[in-house]
C-alpha cells in the first residue's frame, strides 16, 4: 500500500513538472529590458517632470512604481485593473520638452503574477485599448503588456515608432 500511494505522489509530481515546462513565465528583469529607454523617445521630447502634488504617488520619473502606487493607480490605468494581480508596474511619462509638465505620451510596462491574471486582465486591458485604438497601443507576452498612450492623436506615428522598438525588445525576451 505505501509504494502505491508513494508511485502515485511520484508520477504527480512529475506531471506537475511538466505542466508547469509548458507555461512560460517572464521575470520582473524584463521589464528592465523593454521599458522605454532615452533612444526611443521622440526628438523634441523628453522624459516629462511630476507636479508637486502628484509626487505622493508618482515619485519619480521614469519609475517603477511600489505597491502603494500600484494600488492606486491599477484601476486608473485601465477600466477594472486589478493591483492584485499586478506583480511590477514601470511608468513612463514623456513631455514635449517646451511643456515639462505635461504627460503627452505615458507607457505603462505592467508584470502581472503570471499567465492566468495576464490573461484575465488583457482582456479588460486589450478591450480598452480597442475604445481608444486612435491613440494607444498593447504590446504583450506571456504574462508582459505594454501600453503606451498618447493625448493627442496628431502624435500617434510617435507611439507608433516607440512601439516598434519596443516590440522588438519584447520578442528578444
């Protein structure tokens, strides 16, 4: 009876492990390898400065916010985001250099726990990108999305081109 059980605890373990060789996973060091980096930003523009009231939350920029920030912030980012399921948020907030203050491109580089929160949260994410398709785009992979939005649509082709090397990085991941 105990090599029984013990075949059985044996041949689950293994299945467990090669179910889990199937699902692929990124780590929060990819998002250091795809966050916008100073060559993608647009001429003219430049990582923008954070109000004084704003600082609270966002303490600096670009920034990988903490959980606190997170946590106010998930579900501001896209309708229903959920900062549970949230593992690392990067914020990028990128102002025309006349204009500091502003926030005329935003990329968010978001690490969700894993494969079955990333899963669950595109779809509100990928849902409010398609309203707003005129000026943001989603980059994803695995449990890695990418949003990059721009106030005004006559900005887009920066989004565009911001994107494209983004996407590069992500399929280098």
């Amino acid at each position: 009876m105990k090599r029984i059980i013990a075949g059985i605890v044996v041949i689950g373990c293994v299945g467990v492990v090669f179910a889990s060789m199937g699902v692929s996973q990124l780590s929060p060091g990819a998002i250091d390898r795809v966050k916008p980096m100073a060559s993608d930003i647009p001429e003219g523009y430049i990582y923008g400065k954070i109000p004084e009231p704003y600082k609270k939350t966002l303490k600096d920029n670009p920034w990988m916010m903490d959980r606190a920030a997170i946590r106010r912030l998930a579900d501001k980012v896209y309708p229903g985001g959920d900062h549970n399921k949230i593992a690392a948020m990067h914020l990028s907030i990128i102002a025309d250099e006349k204009k500091p203050f502003n926030d005329d491109i935003v990329c968010y580089v978001i690490l969700y726990h894993n494969e079955k929160a990333a899963r669950e949260e595109m779809k509100k994410f990928s849902e409010y990108a398609g309203f707003n398709a005129d000026r943001a785009l989603l980059l994803s992979r695995d449990n890695l999305a990418v949003f990059i939005f721009v106030d005004d649509i006559e900005n887009f082709h920066h989004i565009q081109e911001m994107a494209r090397a983004i996407g590069e990085r992500i399929k280098g991941l």
